[in-house]
C-alpha cells in the first residue's frame, strides 16, 4: 500500500498545532502509520517541517491564484483570498507558529506570498479603499494571525468552521476600511 504524503502531512500539522513537542512517534500514530515508516519518509522532524512548510507554500499560491486577486475592489479580493485559504488553515495555523522555520533563511515562497498579498492591500490604499496609516506589510501580518488563530479555535471546537471567512473578514477589514471623516 502506497503511502498517502498528504494525509501525513496534514495529520502532523494538525498534531503539532495543538501539540508542538509531539514526538515523532506521535505524528506516526497521528497519521495512522508506524514510526519506521514515517522515519522512511522523513527522516526526522526538520525534513518533516520543511515537507509542511512546502506543501503550505503550494497550497498558498494556490489560494491566491484561485481568488484572483487582481479582480475587483480590494475588499473583494481579501474575502475570496480568506475563502480560499481556508482547506489549507490548519496547516498554515501550524506554520505560522513553527520557530524552527524563522531560524534559518526563509524559502522564498513566503516572500512571493507576502508580495502578492500586500499588493492587494496597496492597491486597496491607493483607491481610497483601506486606510493609509496601517501598512499593507502590517494588514499581511494582521492577515496570517487571524487565519492562524481562527484555524486553532475552529480545531478546538471554539469557533464553527462555516463562521472562518466571515470572522476573519470582518474583523480585518472592520478595522482596514477608510472611514469617512465626520
């Protein structure tokens, strides 16, 4: 029986998201296989997370090919990107805290993601649409938290799934709109 990489995958991110000292052992019983088989695989827990950290690069870009983020208002384009990113928010949820990534020189994947979506915030600044006094780096930032803890309260039952986009939309965008002043 062939091993299904992405079904380990996603077990050990949501395994280490809850539980970030998970041994090796764990992840193995996590992902329904044995620990001989997962050391085959990926030969200990930095080879693991560098798998993660490709498989969440792919599904990132991915994510924000299918939102289009070119299309539209800006607001527009947030609420697709969220809506979009949500089948892989458990995976980036683990990423997003994983230190080990941070340590050394990030993949250039991270930089092309956090181009793309700063764009949009640009763009969205420069219509008029988001205020100018939060940078589009800082609205990234305040982007991946809010997936990242959404992804964690969902896991644990603390929030519904269905509620993922609305939540994290309204809360970013609540606070990015201009606002007219009075």
């Amino acid at each position: 029986m062939a091993l299904d990489r992405e079904h380990v995958l996603r077990s050990a991110a949501a395994l280490l998201t809850r539980k970030s000292t998970a041994t090796m052992d764990e992840v193995a019983k996590a992902a329904g296989i044995s620990r001989a088989t997962l050391h085959r695989h990926f030969a200990g827990r930095d080879a693991l997370v560098r798998a993660l950290e490709a498989l969440g690069i792919a599904e990132c870009e991915a994510a924000l090919t299918r939102a289009r983020l070119d299309e539209g208002p800006a607001s527009d384009a947030v609420r697709r990107l969220v809506r979009e990113i949500r089948p892989a928010a458990g995976l980036l949820a683990f990423l997003y805290g994983e230190n080990q990534l941070w340590e050394t020189e990030a993949d250039p994947g991270w930089s092309r993601i956090d181009a793309r979506i700063g764009t949009v915030f640009v763009r969205g600044q420069q219509s008029g649409e988001f205020r100018i006094d939060l940078s589009p780096v800082w609205l990234t930032e305040a982007l991946y938290g809010l997936i990242a803890s959404c992804a964690w309260a969902a896991q644990d039952g603390r929030v519904a799934p269905k509620d993922f986009t609305h939540m994290i939309v309204e809360l970013l965008l609540g606070g990015a709109l201009r606002r007219e002043e009075s």
